[in-house]
C-alpha cells in the first residue's frame, strides 16, 4: 500500500469512526462524562489508598462527595430560579426605567429608537435563561446519573489494574504502556490543574458579585466554574448573563464594573495562571484547541465542549502511537520548536 493510500485510508478510518461517534451520541456522552468524572475522582481515590483506606472505602467517600456536589449544584439552580421567579416584576420594572432613560438621552440628539423594540430585545429574563439552557445542557446528561454514576464506580475500581491487564493483552508491552502512562499523565494533569483553577475561578467571581450586590452571585459563580472548561470562549460566554442581570438590576456603572472584574479575572487566571500551570503539558497548538471546540461541541453538545481538550489529547498521543500516522499528531501540536520542547520537558517533569 503506498503512501497516498494509507494517508486515504487513514481519513477515511477517521470519517467513519466520527460518524459512529456522532451516530450514537446518546451512548457515548454518557459514557465520556462518566470518564471524565472518573479521571477527576481517581486522584483522591489514589489518595486515600495510600494513606491506608480500603480501595472499596475510598471510592465510597470520593462517590458521596460527588453525589453531594450534584446535589448541591441542583439546589443551587432550583433555589436562583424560584428568587428569580419572585423578582421579576422589580426587573421589569428596572428594565423600563433604563430603556426610558436611553431614549430621553439620544432623543435631543435625532435618534429615534422605538421603546417597544428595545423592551422586546432585553428581555429581563434573558440573563438566567442564558445560565439555565447552559446548565440543562449538562443537566440533560445527568439525567442518566445513576448509570454515569456506576460507570464511575467501576472505572475507578479498574483503574489501578488497567496497566497490568494492558501489559498482558498487548504484544508490544514495552511499546503501548509507555503510550498509555503518557496519555493518563497528560489527562490527570489537565483534569486537575484545570478543575483546581475553575473552582478558584468560580470562588473569585462569586465573592465579586455578592461584594457589588449583584442578585445570585453563587448560580453566576458556578457558571463560571463550568463554563471554565470550555478553552477560549467559555469564560466570556459565564460573563455575559451577570452582566446583563447587573445591568438592569444595578445600573450601566455597576454592570461596567462587573464587566471589567470578569475581564481582569479572565486575563490573570486564563492568560498568566493557567498557561503557568499547563501550558507545557498540552502539547496542542491555538488554533487547535479553538477547532478542537468547534468540532466536539458540534459531535456531542455541551458535553463535548467541556471535553474537547481532554478528547483532544487523547486523538493526538493515539495517533503518535503509529508511525503512519504520527505526521497528523504533529500538526496537532505546538506551533514552535521551543513549545515543543517545553511539552517534552513537561511530560518528563514529575
């Protein structure tokens, strides 16, 4: 077979296994969510075992922990939206108040803007319908929690005995698992540098708000928290319905504050922590991860938002395991030799 052939059979291999995921996207969710949150949980398992905790105990105690988080997120949201259902006559009002002000300001000037239009557009409700349709993206999947939540449970006890049942099946042990102990090293370093960030993210932005006032500031900040995940877009995405609330609650001033303090956290957290952190253990160029958003959202939904670096990941060390196809996981990565080489010296970093 020459070269041109196996580079069309390559794509075409690709194509098809696409089209499979896309096909049976109600399985595969589910089931990249449940790993996901296994890759997550596996580092406190690990933890604990190694501070003499039974296996079965530890992952009981993480498992709680985790049922207590969807938990809370779901009282969370079930509580903003009952407080927003009560406040709505205050925001319409607010929001005539505004819309009044604005055409007294540029009627002197010769602008004539229809109060009726403007009201049609900034529909207070707006703000927690943004924040609601995100979340039931994920709360859709959830749906399926008990099973997400079995598929943790089995993952995680796997886990420690994966390498070696790799080792036994492959015919190329030495060759696989050090491909495998990258790919896991790659992931959990992802998984928890970028978690660790988003909750710190969504604290930040939650203790802002409440200070200025702004109604919900926990919904807002688990917003950010999750939106956090999603690489280049997400976090600007968590801004806008705060600050479209903090508009017709508080006035254009505070909403301009809320703005600014979600551009500052945005830039200190995503364009100097973040890259600190982990920007030598990716390994995936710009431009990549924007398409690689592009690509998994439009595969999976919001699921494959969130997942789109991790799937990413885990497409470009599988495709450096071939010879064949190793060309293509060079594209995938840095646009430079020295973020190649600082990806190098990452991931044989401990």
């Amino acid at each position: 077979m020459g070269k041109t052939s196996k580079t069309l059979f390559i794509f075409a291999t690709l194509v098809v296994i696409a089209a499979g995921i896309k096909a049976a996207e109600d399985l595969v969710v589910p089931f990249l969510l449940a790993a996901f949150i296994a890759t997550i949980a596996a580092n406190p398992v690990f933890w604990l075992e190694k501070h003499k905790v039974p296996a079965g105990i530890a992952i009981a105690l993480v498992m709680m922990g985790i049922v207590a988080m969807v938990i809370g997120i779901g009282a969370v949201v079930a509580q903003s939206v009952g407080s927003f259902t009560a406040k709505l006559p205050f925001y319409q009002a607010r929001l005539v108040e505004i819309v009044e002000s604005l055409i007294a300001f540029v009627e002197p000037l010769g602008v004539e803007i229809s109060k009726e239009l403007l009201l049609s557009y900034f529909d207070p409700g707006t703000a927690l319908v943004m924040a609601g349709n995100t979340l039931r993206g994920l709360g859709s999947v959830l749906s399926n929690s008990f099973l997400i939540l079995l598929t943790v449970i089995f993952i995680l006890a796997e886990a420690s005995s994966f390498p070696r049942k790799l080792r036994d099946v492959s015919s190329d042990p030495d060759q696989v698992l050090p491909h495998f102990a990258r790919f896991a090293e790659n992931v959990n370093r992802y998984m928890g540098i970028k978690t660790t960030i988003s909750i710190v993210t969504g604290v930040i932005v939650a203790v802002f708000l409440a200070l200025l006032g702004v109604d919900f500031p926990v919904l807002w900040g688990l917003l950010a928290f999750l939106l956090n995940y999603v690489p280049t877009i997400g976090s600007f995405i968590a801004a806008i319905p705060a600050v479209l609330l903090a508009l017709i609650q508080l006035g254009p001033l505070q909403a301009a504050i809320v703005a600014g303090g979600y551009v500052v956290v945005n830039i200190i957290m995503g364009n100097a922590v973040e890259p600190r952190f982990m920007g030598r253990g990716l390994g995936l160029s710009t431009l990549v991860v924007f398409l690689s958003l592009v690509f998994w959202g439009w595969m999976l939904g919001p699921v494959g938002m969130l997942l789109s670096v991790p799937l990413t990941i885990t497409a470009k060390i599988a495709l450096e395991a071939s010879p064949s196809s190793a060309w293509i996981a060079s594209l995938l990565g840095p646009a430079d030799k020295q973020g190649a080489a600082e990806t190098a010296a990452g991931e044989t970093t401990p």
